[in-house]
C-alpha cells in the first residue's frame, strides 16, 4: 500500500520532514500564505509554489485512493475480488495502471465479447488461445447452434472474445502506449465543405499539417483542437501499425496452425476496433492535458504580473474611457477611489467638441484637485490621449493610458451594481478604469481572472484546473501586498488567507457598524471569525495608525512578544526600534530562538521591521507612445518604436505600440540565444523598445523584435 508522503517526494523531490509537516500544516487548515511566511521552520523554508506542489499531489493521492475504494467495492459486489488482485489495486501508484486493472471486470455496455459468451463460444475462444488444435474448424462445427449459424460465425465469436482478451493486457496496453508516446504523428485534413468560410480562414495553417505529437507546442494542440471542436478540419493521430501488429502476435502466437491464423485475425481486430481507438484517444487527451497545464501556467504568470503591477497609490484621478459616437465618459475619484463626478464629453466625431472637451477636462482637474488622468487603452484612446496632452493644466498632471481588459464584465457584475446602483454601464467602466490606475490588484480581484484576457486559449483548457489555479495566484498575490482592513472591499478581503467571500461581508458589515478597526486583537470581535480564522488571516490584514504600530506590518501578532522583547533589551520603546536599521541590524538573533521560532522567522521579522508596511510593488511610471504612429498603414520595417507588453503566450509576448493592433515578438526575436521561457526575458505591462521587422497590413501582423537599449 502506497503512503501519503513519499507518494509527494517521488513526485516534488522534496525532504521528508518539509513534506511531512507542510501535509500536517494543510490538514490543520493552514493556507498556503500563511504556511510559507509564518511557518518557515516546519517547512524548511518552502514558498508557495513548493507548498502549492505538496497540495496537488496530495489532492491527486487522495483521489487516486477514493477511486482505489470504489473499484475494491465494485469488485467484491461481482464476487471476483482475490487477494491478488486487491493486492494489485492497493499497491497502484497512477490512475492508468489502476483502471487497467479495473478493465475486464467493468461493466459496459453490450459488447461483440459478451453476444458471443452469451452464445456459448467461449470454450471454443480458449481452445484457440491455446494454440494446440490442429483443425479448428472441425472444432467450431461443434459450436454451429442456435443463433451461430456457421462455422465462420463461430469462429468469429470466438475472436471477439480474444480480441477483448487482448484488450485487457496490461503488458500490450502498455507496450502501445510506449509507441504511441515515442512515435505518435498528429495530422490534420481541412473539412471540403467548410475550406472557404470566413471563420475557418484563421486556422488555414492547419487544413493540412502533420507533427510528431510529442514535440507539438502546446499553443499549435489547443488551436488545432479548437478548429477540430468548430468543424473546420478533422483530426487523426497515427503510429505505424505494422509494427505495432507485429510487437503483438510476437506477444501471443507461439507457432503456425490454424489457431494463430485466428489469432492473428483476432490481434488485427482488436488492435483497429479497441486497443488503438482507445489508446490513441488516451495520447491525445495526455497531450491536452500537458497543453493545458503549458498554458494555465502562462495564464498564471502572466495574471500574476499583472495583479502585481505598479500602483499609483492614493491620489485623486480623472479617468476617462474613450468613445467616438458615444462620447468620452469621465469620472473624478478621491484618493480612496470614491465617485465624486461624472459627466460625458464628445471631442471626436461626430461631434467634433474638442474646445468644450478640455475646457470640461481643465475645469475638472482644478475643481476635484486631481493629481493624474487614466485613460481606457480601447477605442478612440490614442485620439483622446493626444487631446489631452494639448492641454496646459495649472499643476503637474501625470497622465496613463490604462488596460481596459475585463471592464465591462466588471461593469455589468453584480459587484458593480451593489457599488453603484444608481449609475450605468459607462460610469462604472469609468470607475474601475480610474482604480485601476490606484491599486491595480485591489480592483482586478473583482473581476474573473479569466475575463481578464492575459493567456492564451483560456477558454479551450480544463476550466476547473484554470480556475483553481488562477484562485491560488490570486490569494498569494492579495497576501503577498497585505489588506488595509479599513478600506478594503469585500472582493479583496475574500482573497485573505483564511477569511473567504462569507466572512469577507462579516468584516465589512461590521466596519460599516461600528467604524474602523483600532487594532488586530479587535478583529475577533467579527461576527464568526475564530481564532483559525483569526491566526490564519491576522497577518496579512493592515491597520493604518492604529493603535499599534506593528498592526501595520507582516509581522504576526503571535511575534509580537519577542519584538516587544527587543526593544526592551535595546533600552528603546517600540515606535523607536520600528524603522531604525541601526540598532535592527545589531540585534542577536540566536538570543530569540526558540522551539517554534527560529532563524528563518527572525530574519523575516527584522526585514519587516527595517521597513513596516512596504509596498512590494513599484509605483505607476508615466509611458508614452510615438505619436506619429497612429494606425498600421504608419508603420515600417526597420522602425525603432516605445511598447507595452500586453499578453505573454508560449510561442512570444505581444506589444502595444499606440494602434489597435498589438504586435508579435516571437521567441527567436527576443534574445539572440535560446528562449526557454519568455517570462525570463519580458514582464507583463513592461515598457520596452521594439525593432519592426515586417508588417502585414491585408492580414494586420506585425512582426517584432525586442531592442536591447
């Protein structure tokens, strides 16, 4: 029987005693934050990624032994579980050579097998298998009766009953699945009768392909995949079956006689109509799988990147989000992101109020004390930024053009509409565009990661594995900046290590009662909120002077004791050793150890202290884009050009370069030496310099190469 913690270890290669108490950790319902920055000693100083590592393999083991206990009940219930065999499925380290196991007692429907049982031929199916009759056909005459006609109708049966036989080998199942892993080609014919439909016409680099499936870029499967699912082409995946014929019968037949020329039929019959179908169909779902875990870990870099983007902090913003026939919306905000105006402009056509435009936008920016403009980066918004950049405003303006990806399906949410019940569409847009350009990470975790559009093929991958995986990205993203509790929304607090959506409204209802929180202890008093809640969250919750001042740090209530400590022993009071890196750095560690505090957890505590309440993330910088470029027809190769990196795929990253559409640099033109992962040479909304290589204008491609200034 197969344990629990080296089943992890064989599959993370990590230490048994890191292993062994980050299972325990989780089975207490720790959270992965909490465990990689609280617990450090009992892991060994594990990061999240590691402990994410531990908790799938821990979620695939305890499925593996749920369904391990369904087959051993399903198997007693049939009368055929022996020791052996339960031997067998207990041992069972994987879901394949589990369900093998499983194959040839599964109740399916009716079979070729089964009607030829049920006719009586099996004796004779087992007088073929043993290769020892010389006339078989004299043989199957005795079987001619009732619904078996003839003699090649017994003989038929017969090799169906082998023929499933076969199927159900371990040793030939898994000899073909060795062949079609090393071996499998994947090729593709384009449906006649879709050739020349306009949506097809996307795919056209796959009307006729052919690729070893085990080197296929996970990118060239999901699209090839998604044009199969829309019926533009068909999809075959092929080995050489001559070979793989000839690996069976050398298997199973033993001589030459009229037994193995039935054998032979039978091995050529269940190869076509079982073993292949079956097991091609199981590489082509392996493939897809390792296609979706590529692309769900993009997806996940890239939302990661973006969450974590520069904020520009608590300032007062104008946010606009541009239109032509619709008109601008604009909205003022607070430095909290409350609405305090909003109003339409319509500088573009058809209306063409330029004049009233930045009259409307000066007399705004004065009367609201706004400190920077955020613009929507969709239509009309290179036109709206030249506008605004013509204005001479009194004080120092920064303005941003900001992502509109996900605004409108946060627009229409029902989180938009609880905010703001009595404003539209537009204003809210307008709002989160504004907000965005505040806290980045505060407004997108109310929007669904996958609206946000910063992966590739999100919509063709296991949806269930992407938005387990975007969640965790999420909660490590909220817990690795820390909550200001006081101002937080209920989106953002759900993310909180061991708070959740439920007691996320608990926490808001009852600032909203009871005014803001003075410190962390006061946190308890949140209707439901445990001391599990309580150890899991606390720390990752700020309060902005308070009472005291270590609730607005990393540092764990739990440590409070032994900062207290020394600060005593330093002779100063609390509020004197907070920030000062004199005296922090002279402090003896050793002197502060103890059996659950050790190094790991004291080094942390200092860098905390040294600077309390440190944004990781690096503020918001002003970016702008070459203003004679303005559509496509602008561009020429050889152009040395400002971008944004918008979107980061397996295969390259695409740039904005100020038109509508975004440019591709592609893996080979990012470093002059070999690219195994993009993400080690670009970051998601990094301002870069690009070379234009070659536009496309009839098919809107724009080839890229990344500069190195």
């Amino acid at each position: 029987m197969i344990q629990l913690v080296p089943y992890i270890i064989s599959k993370t290669k990590l230490s048994e005693s890191s292993v062994k108490n980050t299972v325990n950790l989780l089975n207490q319902d720790c959270t992965i934050p909490f465990i990689s920055r609280y617990r450090k000693e009992a892991t060994s100083n594990l990061d999240e990624v590691q402990i994410g590592d531990i908790v799938k393999y821990k979620d695939l083991f305890e499925a593996l032994e749920k369904r391990k206990k369904a087959i051993l009940k399903a198997l007693e219930e049939q009368g055929v579980l022996t020791s052996e065999l339960k031997a067998k499925v207990t041992a069972c380290a994987d879901s394949t050579t589990l369900e093998d196991l499983y194959l040839p007692y599964k109740k399916s429907r009716k079979t070729k097998a089964e009607t030829a049982r049920k006719n009586g031929l099996e004796p004779l199916a087992k007088i073929i298998m043993s290769q020892n009759a010389n006339d078989i056909e004299s043989i199957a005459f005795k079987y001619v009766k009732g619904d078996v006609s003839s003699v090649e109708s017994a003989l038929e049966g017969a090799r169906h009953i082998i023929a499933e036989w076969i199927n159900e080998r371990s040793d030939i199942r898994n000899n073909l699945r060795n062949q079609l892993e090393r071996h499998a080609m994947i090729s593709t014919k384009v449906v006649k009768s879709k050739k020349d439909d306009e949506n097809a016409q996307k795919f056209r680099d796959y009307f006729e392909w052919e690729e070893a499936l085990s080197r296929i870029p996970s990118h060239r499967l999901l699209a090839i995949l998604r044009a199969e699912n829309e019926g533009f082409i068909r999809v075959k995946i092929e080995i050489d079956n001559e070979r793989a014929l000839e690996r069976i019968e050398h298997k199973i037949i033993q001589g030459q006689n009229s037994c193995a020329d039935q054998i032979e039929l039978a091995i050529s019959d269940a190869y076509k109509r079982l073993l292949l179908p079956s097991l091609s169909n199981e590489g082509l779902h392996k493939a897809k799988d390792k296609a979706d875990e590529a692309a769900i870990s993009i997806f996940a870099k890239n939302l990661k990147q973006l969450l974590l983007g520069s904020p520009l902090g608590e300032k007062r913003v104008l946010a606009l989000d541009p239109g032509f026939r619709s008109g601008c919306k604009v909205v003022c905000l607070d430095e909290k992101g409350d609405l305090k105006h909003n109003e339409t402009i319509y500088p573009h056509p058809p209306k063409n109020d330029q004049i009233g435009a930045m009259k409307k936008i000066s007399f705004l920016t004065e009367a609201h004390h706004i400190e920077a403009i955020a613009i929507g980066n969709g239509t009309a918004s290179r036109e709206t930024e030249a506008l605004i950049r013509k204005i001479r405003f009194k004080n120092d303006i920064q303005v941003f053009v900001v992502s509109e990806a996900g605004a409108s399906i946060y627009s229409a949410s029902k989180i938009a509409r609880e905010e703001f019940p009595n404003y539209d569409v537009t204003v809210r847009g307008s709002v989160s565009i504004g907000r965005r350009l505040q806290d980045p990470l505060a407004e997108l975790v109310k929007i669904d990661a996958k609206s946000i559009g910063v992966g590739q093929y999100q919509h063709d991958v296991d949806q269930n594995k992407l938005k387990k995986e975007l969640d965790v990205v999420v909660e490590n993203c909220v817990n690795a900046v820390g909550v200001n509790i006081n101002t937080a929304s209920h989106s953002l607090l759900s993310y909180v290590s061991g708070i959740g959506s439920k007691l996320a409204e608990n926490i808001v209802n009852y600032r909203s009662k009871n005014g803001a929180f003075q410190n962390r202890n006061s946190i308890k008093k949140v209707p439901r909120l445990g001391d599990k809640a309580f150890e899991q969250g606390v720390g990752f919750l700020r309060i902005k002077d308070g009472e005291n001042p270590l609730d607005d740090s990393a540092v764990h209530p739990e440590s409070y004791a032994i900062v207290k400590k020394m600060a005593k022993d330093e002779g100063i009071s609390l509020s004197e050793l907070i920030g000062n890196k004199t005296i922090l750095l002279k402090i003896n560690l050793k002197n502060y150890c103890t059996e659950t505090v050790g190094l790991l957890t004291l080094e942390d505590i200092i860098k905390e202290l040294e600077k309390p309440g440190l944004d990781i993330r690096e503020q918001a910088k002003v970016f702008t884009f070459n203003q004679n470029i303005k559509t496509i027809s602008d561009l020429r190769e050889g152009q040395l050009l400002p971008g944004i990196v918008n979107n980061i795929t397996a295969f390259g990253c695409f740039v904005d370069v100020g038109i509508k559409e975004s440019g591709l640099i592609h893996v080979s033109n990012l470093s002059d030496s070999f690219v195994k992962d993009v993400n080690e040479h670009v970051n998601l909304h990094q301002q870069i310099v690009v070379k234009v290589l070659d536009v496309d204008i009839p098919r809107k491609r724009i080839q890229l190469k990344l500069h190195k200034i």
